[in-house]
C-alpha cells in the first residue's frame, strides 16, 4: 500500500513540476518576443527621427 501511495505522489509531483515548466516556457518565449519586438520598433522609430 506503501508503495501505491508513494508512486501516486511521485507521478503528481512530476505533473505539478512539468506543467510549471510549460508555464514558465511560455512566459520566457513571450517575453523574448516582446523584447525583440520593442527592439525592432526602437530602432525603426530611431531611424524615422534621424533621417
């Protein structure tokens, strides 16, 4: 019994840590995107004032 109980809190302790490393996957992507994005936008608006 011991070792059913065990094996079922391993297998949702690993379900609660993969799903908070999706999370945190998607928040790293996007804030990569929005980085980029600014950047792109900074430079062209840059380029626009200058010339």
């Amino acid at each position: 019994m011991y070792k059913v109980v065990d094996t079922l809190k391993n297998m949702f302790l690993d379900l609660f840590s993969m799903s908070k490393g999706f999370i945190y996957g998607f928040i790293m992507v996007g804030l990569f995107i929005v980085i980029c994005v600014a950047l792109i936008y900074g430079f062209l608006v840059l380029k626009n004032l200058i010339f």
